[in-house]
C-alpha cells in the first residue's frame, strides 16, 4: 500500500511540479528513485511490479508524446538490476 501511494505521489510531482524547475531542459526522474528505493527496501520481483505500475502510469500520464511502454520496460529493467 505504501508502494502505491509513494509512486502515485512520485507521477504527480514529476508530471506537474518538476517540469517547472527544470534546468536547461532536464527534469529529475521521481519515480526512478521510488523504484530504487523498492528494490534497495524487498526483493527483485516487488521492485519489478513497482517499476511496471510507475512505468505504466507515466506512460499514460498526459503530456506522454510516445509509445506506451517505453517507461514501463525501463523501470521493469531497473526494478530487476
């Protein structure tokens, strides 16, 4: 449940504030370091399934101009290293 609530409040920061503090372009990536922190706090495969439902969400967050699963297999990789 925590997971949960730590990554839907990640997406809403990066989509909405951070974009505004950007710095030549670059905007830190939130829900990478949620998925970090999952792998770093259990196991490979609950930092997997974290790093598929962030990925997931931010491929379907609005301002997305890509391919859905684009997020989702790089946080799915992340969340198995």
């Amino acid at each position: 449940m925590l997971a949960a609530v730590a990554v839907a409040l990640a997406l809403v920061v990066q989509v909405s504030v951070l974009p505004h503090l950007s710095w030549r372009g670059v905007v830190p990536d939130v829900c990478l370091l949620v998925v970090v922190a999952a792998g770093l706090a259990g196991d490979t495969r609950f930092a997997m399934l974290v790093g598929f439902a962030a990925g997931l969400l931010l491929d379907l967050a609005p301002p997305a101009d890509h391919a859905a699963g684009r997020w989702a297999l790089a946080l799915v990789v992340v969340g198995w290293v």
